[in-house]
C-alpha cells in the first residue's frame, strides 16, 4: 500500500514530512510512502516583500496542498500546525496532530551576546506576526517592527546581512533543523505567547478516505491533540484568524488543561492575558475566551 505525502519545499517542511513519513512505515509495515513536493503561493520569491496579511494570509500556504487532496493527487499533506486555518475545507480533515516541539519563541540577532533588553534604541526586528509584534512592542515600544518573509533560514540570514537588527522565530522550527545555537534568547510564556498550535505538526487528509483516516489513527497524539484544540478553540471563538494578534498555550496539569490565552493591541499598548482550567478542551478555550472579552478583546481584535 502506497501512501502519497504532499508538503511544501521549505527544509523544515521536509524536516517534518519525513518525521511524518517514518511515524507511518514504523506504524504499519506493509505501507510505503512516496513524496510530493508542492510550491504554494505564500513561498514565491517575488512575494516576499509583501507582508502576508496582503496577500491573502497564512492559508497561501496550504491551498495547493488542500486542493491536491481534493483532486486525488496526494493522500495527507502535512503542515505546522499554527498555519492551518482553524476553519478546515470542506471535505477536509485533520487526521492527526504528532508531535509537538518546544512551543516558545525565540530571537535570533547577529551577534549571539545581544538579546532584547540591550538592542539599541530604534533597532528594526522582523517579524509577520501581529502577536509577537504586540508582545515585543509592550516590552519595548521604541523598536521598529517590519514584516520579514521567507523560510527559516532565509530569515536568519537577512539578520546576518544587517537588513534587520533581530528576528523572532519558533523554536520548534530552529531545533528541528538542528540551528539552535542561532538563537541569542529564549522567551518564557510570561514573556511571550506562541501561537495557537505552535510546535505541533498537522496532518490532513480527505474526511471520506476512511482507510488513510485508520492509518493516521496510529500516530495521533491525543494529549498533544487536547491541548492544541484548546488554544485553537480560544482562536476560533475570539474569531481570530491566523493573521490575529492572539497567543495561546495549553498544557497538562494533572488531569487538568491549564490554558493561557492572550489578545494585544499591534501596538503594543494593551495586552490582555486570561487563563483557566479545566478537563475538557472545548470548555477551557470558552472560558477563556469569555475573560479576554469581559477585558476588551474584541475592541483589540475588531480595530486590528
């Protein structure tokens, strides 16, 4: 049996479709898997200098894996989780989320010794997102955020090249890629929140594919799958989208989900950070969710 793996062309991207790739045949002996490489429109060169929100957000990113799903091309594709959008295509389902790497932030800067409380007054940071631009500006509102696109190691070198005095990066991505002496600073939570999902990988296939739906079964994470449908629970009842100044982090206490939920301004000015316990993932996220609003959190999201 043949299983037919889409992904996009980044080296992380393939970092995680082989980890996805040696999961299945360890799984299930008999099956093999095949590649296909997709190029999708958020990775074209000549869009990126266009800030991602633009040009269509993060789900330029996974509409040509999806349609090769609907078209029979391929059987999953595989994707980070924080770039699926929460609200699936139809006829498209999440068949498994495996395994999920540190989910903190990282900065990355030229020289190793420089970290964010000693970057000069005024220095540009690239960053896309509004969440961590949100949180970097509360901690610093002096800095300057510019968009930065491109793949992991595309963005650490126009560090290095001097076009940006600092970038933020998930570590997730950096220690799949075995890159983390990259990093100058490591965020805590209390600093900084990731995003909705962060560190975790996807896996999609066709909702009618009942026997690629049985294979997948093996290799889901069921405590990663709670925690992660926590924090994109909290996004999608916000009515976040992946372009949202909105961060999230769910993890086990006993046989609790302790889930942490933040909303900013882009600018830095407010931030409002909520959080709850509870046993089932749909009821923390709504709880959640209830104490952001109760505090502001549409007046931040609607004016975004």
């Amino acid at each position: 049996m043949k299983i037919i793996i889409g992904t996009r062309t980044s080296n992380l991207a393939m970092w995680q479709t082989r980890h996805i790739q040696a999961k299945l045949t360890a799984a299930w002996a008999e099956i093999t898997c095949e590649i296909r490489p997709y190029s999708t429109k958020g990775d074209e060169t000549q869009k990126l200098d266009q800030p991602l929100p633009e040009i269509g957000g993060k789900g330029l990113f996974t509409e040509a894996l999806e349609n090769g799903l609907k078209n029979g091309e391929i059987d999953i594709a595989v994707h980070s989780l924080k770039d699926l959008p929460v609200d699936q295509n139809n006829g498209i389902i999440l068949g498994a989320i495996v395994g999920r790497e540190d989910a903190r932030d990282g900065l990355v800067t030229a020289d190793p010794n420089i970290k964010l409380g000693n970057l000069p007054v005024g220095a540009v940071v690239g960053t896309g997102s509004l969440r961590r631009q949100a949180q970097l500006l509360e901690m610093r509102p002096d800095l300057q955020v510019r968009s930065i696109r491109g793949n992991v190691e595309t963005r650490i070198q126009k560090v290095l090249d001097g076009r940006y005095d600092a970038t933020i990066l998930a570590l997730a991505g950096v220690k799949r890629l075995g890159i983390s002496d990259q990093v100058s600073q490591i965020f805590p939570l209390d600093v900084l929140l990731p995003a909705p999902g962060q560190g975790a990988m996807g896996v999609q296939c066709r909702e009618e594919d009942s026997e690629t739906r049985r294979l997948l079964n093996a290799i889901h994470q069921q405590e990663v799958e709670a925690c992660t449908t926590a924090e994109r629970t909290f996004l999608h009842t916000l009515q976040g989208g992946c372009a949202t100044p909105v961060g999230a982090y769910a993890q086990f206490d006993r046989w609790e989900i302790h889930l942490q939920g933040l909303v900013g301004a882009p600018d830095g000015s407010k931030i409002i950070r909520v959080e709850h316990r509870d046993v089932d993932p749909q009821k923390v996220a709504t709880a959640v969710a209830k104490k952001a609003v109760a505090q502001g959190a549409n007046a931040l999201l609607f004016d975004s």
